[in-house]
C-alpha cells in the first residue's frame, strides 16, 4: 500500500492499479488552461460543444486523455474524422455540418466569473459532415 | 474476536456493490474494449499483456467476473468462488484502466474483494454455511480480515495525503487555492465536454476561505487516517467524515466515487452484525 509513495519523489512518476500513489488533485494549476476539445457547426456557423461520447466509449476523463494522447501525437485528423461519422450517424447532431477539434486557453477566474469565451482558440482539425455516413 | 457473521456480511455488501456495479457497465466495457489499440496502456497485472485483447475475449471474461461475482455473494464454494472473484475482478478493472486513464475510484473494491475472497468471509450467511460446507466459527480468523480492510482503507487515505503534501504545492496544498483550482479545471472540462460543471462550484468560487478549511478537513482526513485506528469509536468517527466528505465531492465537482458514495467501502468499520440482518443471520444459525 505504501509502496507507491516513492512515485512522488520521482521525476517521472508512473500510476499504476490497484496499487496507487492518488496523484488527483496535486498538480500546481495556473491561472490560464489549455485544454482540447470538440466543437460542431451548424449551417450558419453557429457552434455548439460536442459531449466527449462523440469521440469514442468510456468515461469523460478516459476519452479527455485519449483525445489529447492523439492529438498530441500528430493524430487530431483521425480523432475529428472519427468525431465527424458518429454525428452523422446520429439525428439530435442533424443540424451539424461541419465538426473541429479546437485547443483553447481559458481564464479560470474570469471563466468562474462569468466570461466564457476562451483567451485564444486553435483549429487543429477539421472535417465536413458526410451524411451518407450515416449508420 | 469479530465474530464470523460480521465478516460474511461486509462479504454480502462488498459482493452486491460489485454486482451492480459490474451488470451496469457490462456493455460499456465491451466498447471500451474496442478502442483504437494505440491508446492502450496496461497497468497492474494487465502489463503482461503487449497489445490488446479481442473483444469476445473481453467480453466472456466479463462475463466470468459476473458469474463470480454471484457465487461470491452467495456464499457458494467460497474456497474457489472467493479467489476466482477477486481475481477476475482484479483482471477485468486492471483492464479497464489500461485506456489512457486509471479510474481511482476503483482502487479499494479491488483490493477489499481481494482480502474478502481470499478470508473465511462465507463461513456464515452464505449457501455454504446453509449446506454445512463452512468450518465450525471458532471466531479465529475473521478478525484480521476486517482489520486489514480498515488499514487498507485508511492508508489509501493517506497516500491521497502525502501526495499533496508531497506535490509542487508542498504545504501550501492547505491554502485551499489549489483545491479550488483543482475544482476549476475539472469544472471548465466538464463544460467543454461533459454535462458541465457543478452549480455549487460556481457559487462557490471566491469564497476563499471555504476553500482553505476544505482543503484543511481534507488533510485531517487524508493524513490523519491511520492515526484514527487506534481506537474503534474514532474510526468510525473518520470513516463518516471520509463519507461525507465524498458527498462534498460529489456536490462540489460532479465526481461520483461510488463505491464510497454507497457507503460499501466502509462496511468493515460498521458493527453490522448488530444490525437487523445480522440479528436475523446468528438468529438462523442458532436455530
């Protein structure tokens, strides 16, 4: 059980299961955060945040850290390709037509305080939605 | 000396949290089992593995660890059934967390099913004991099971603890700055891409102060664990301030730690034989 504790001594720490060193809640947050995400829109251009399920199965954190594992690898086409046919497959995203994969920084105090928009925002991939896609 | 019916019942609750737990995510961790080879990271026993199992191969050893989980519940052929759960259930979360993230939610039911599979926890309220299957309860050796479940709670506890402590923040963790940071990021996350965040975390924002003493119950909670063995009737006491403190948790940030949540993961610290069910199963055996 304690055996885990000398992770936090190391430079590069490995989690493991069920054997843990519970590293939630210990990292130095700074005032502006990154973070990737996926955004869909509709004819118009008008935009709407798209639930991480579009993605791929599993929990919110395990497919936040899978998109950032392959966009970070240089793979962000795949993830909105894949992102772009399960909306097409699916009629509550009818009115999407196009789907991205953005990374922005947000503001937390700001954000917490009411103003949402991001301070800067990256397109780092994006794809039409092909309705013949559709399954 | 914990007599034999307080152990088969924190077997039954720990068994029938699993159940449900298990039934429900049945499908999911089919699909899970799906996802693209790439993002695969096995961890814990699953680091045998090189690549990915097929799914239909996922899919029967969920099915295994569900069998198991009955029979375990049950109390039939616990000698077999006990082990062969904790170690299917061992496999099947190890498993689950090979996908880039690892759920610490599912840390203590694994290692609480280990110790109840592999302890006399069927020795009483089970088919066995109803078959005459189950050793005569000299009262030898179901204490130390319940015993090793409270210290395994507590120091998980306490790891959380010292990797705060231990963190960039040092002791700084108690400002409640990174607490409410912390609160933050998840929040903004859960916006972006989830169901998003919690009321509560935005009513809660400035008020600094409620931060710093969060992050200060945290600490005695956290840090404080082991020492609150010591007695009974002060682990009990920390077991409902652990409880309720994951109630906060889950106002606060939407995180559902559900196996604490259902009060399941500190039935070892509960006299349940005292309770109606026990009543009812030293009522059974004396009959």
């Amino acid at each position: 059980m304690l055996q885990p504790l000398v992770q936090n001594w190391r430079e590069q720490p490995s989690d493991s299961f069920p054997f843990s060193y519970y590293p939630m809640f210990t990292a130095q947050r700074t005032k502006g955060k990154r973070e990737t995400y996926l955004v869909g829109l509709d004819a118009h251009g008008a935009r709407r945040l798209l639930p991480y399920g579009c993605a791929g199965p599993g929990g919110h954190n395990q497919v936040r850290r899978q998109i950032n594992r392959s966009v970070g690898a240089g793979r962000a086409d795949a993830v909105c390709a894949a992102v772009a046919a399960h909306v097409a497959g699916r009629t509550r995203f009818d009115d999407i037509v196009t789907v991205q994969v953005l990374t922005g920084t947000y503001d937390l105090a700001a954000y917490f305080s009411g103003a949402r928009e991001p301070t800067s925002e990256r397109v780092r991939a994006s794809r039409p939605v092909l309705r013949e896609e559709r399954r | 000396m914990s007599p034999a019916v307080r152990l088969a019942l924190v077997r039954v609750v720990v068994g029938g949290f699993s159940l449900a737990y298990l039934a429900k995510r049945r499908k999911m961790l089919r699909r899970v089992a799906g996802t693209d080879p790439r993002l695969f990271s096995p961890v814990g026993v699953v680091k045998v593995l090189e690549r990915p199992l097929p799914v239909p191969v996922v899919e029967a050893t969920v099915y295994a660890t569900l069998a198991a989980n009955v029979a375990f519940l049950l109390g039939w052929r616990h000698r077999c059934s006990g082990p062969a759960f904790a170690g299917l259930l061992l496999w099947q979360l190890s498993y689950r967390n090979s996908w880039s993230m690892i759920y610490h939610t599912d840390n203590l039911l694994v290692l609480h099913a280990l110790i109840l599979g592999l302890s006399p926890s069927a020795d009483a309220v089970s088919v066995d004991a109803l078959r005459g299957r189950a050793p005569a309860q000299s009262g030898v050796g179901y204490g130390w099971p319940i015993e090793l479940m409270n210290a395994v709670t507590t120091l998980s506890y306490f790891v959380a603890g010292i990797a705060k402590v231990a963190g960039p923040l040092g002791g700084q963790w108690i400002s409640g700055e990174s607490l409410r940071g912390q609160v933050a990021v998840d929040g903004l996350r859960k916006e972006l891409m989830g169901d998003g965040a919690a009321p509560v975390a935005y009513a809660l924002y400035d008020k600094v102060w409620l931060w710093r003493a969060m992050a200060a119950g945290t600490m005695v909670v956290e840090l404080g664990a082991p020492v609150f063995l010591a007695d009974r009737r002060l682990a009990r006491l920390w077991a409902a301030a652990a409880f309720t403190m994951h109630w906060a948790v889950l106002a606060i940030m939407k995180i559902k730690f559900r196996y604490q949540l259902s009060g399941a993961a500190f039935a070892s610290f509960a006299a349940l034989q005292r309770g109606p069910a026990g009543s009812r199963a030293v009522g059974c055996r004396r009959r």
